[in-house]
C-alpha cells in the first residue's frame, strides 16, 4: 500500500476529528515508500508540534500529511510529467543571473 492509499484508509472517519484521535486511529497503518521502506502514517502525523486541535476534512488531514511527509514517501523528486528531461541543479539559471547577462 502507498501513501495515498494509507491515508484513505485513515481517513474511514466521520469529520471534523480532534487531531489526537486521527493520529491515534492511524498508527498502526502502514505504508510502503518510493524506495520500499515501510513507515506508520502515525508517526508522520504526529511529528507535528504545533498540530490544530482538530482536522475539519479529509482535505485538512491529507495537507496535514503532505505536508510533513519526507521526500521518499511522496514520489520521485525532479519528476516532470511533461515528458522534459529532468534538470540537475547546475542546469538552473536564475531570472537574475539571465537579466544580468543581457546588461552586460
């Protein structure tokens, strides 16, 4: 199961949900990462120490989660559905460093 999937099924729950109720029903729910490690979707939601007292939607949960996720549990990094080739951070040009080249 991923990450989405995992906070589906957390969010089997009737909202508004106070925040320690939510972290609670999920800890035992795990999920598995880009890079096949499992985590608990608990423990993602609770690192949060300034947490709102309750989530109003499964929207506010799944922010909630996003938010705080590390980078392997979200996807690929430098991803372009696009179909562009992806870019290291050498290939970047700044809007500044561009305009400075066209003064000079």
């Amino acid at each position: 199961m991923g990450l989405q999937e995992a906070i589906d099924e957390a969010c089997d729950v009737e909202f508004p949900v106070e925040c320690e109720e939510m972290v609670e029903s999920c800890s035992e729910i795990t999920f598995e990462t880009q890079n096949g490690s499992v985590k608990k979707l608990g423990d993602i939601a609770g690192v949060c120490r300034d947490m709102p007292d309750e989530f109003h939607s499964e929207l506010d949960f799944r922010n909630h989660i996003y938010s705080l996720a590390p980078g392997d549990c979200i996807g690929r990094q430098r991803y372009d559905d696009r179909g562009s080739q992806p870019q290291s951070d050498r290939d970047t040009m700044s809007i500044w460093h561009s305009f400075r080249s066209e003064e000079q």
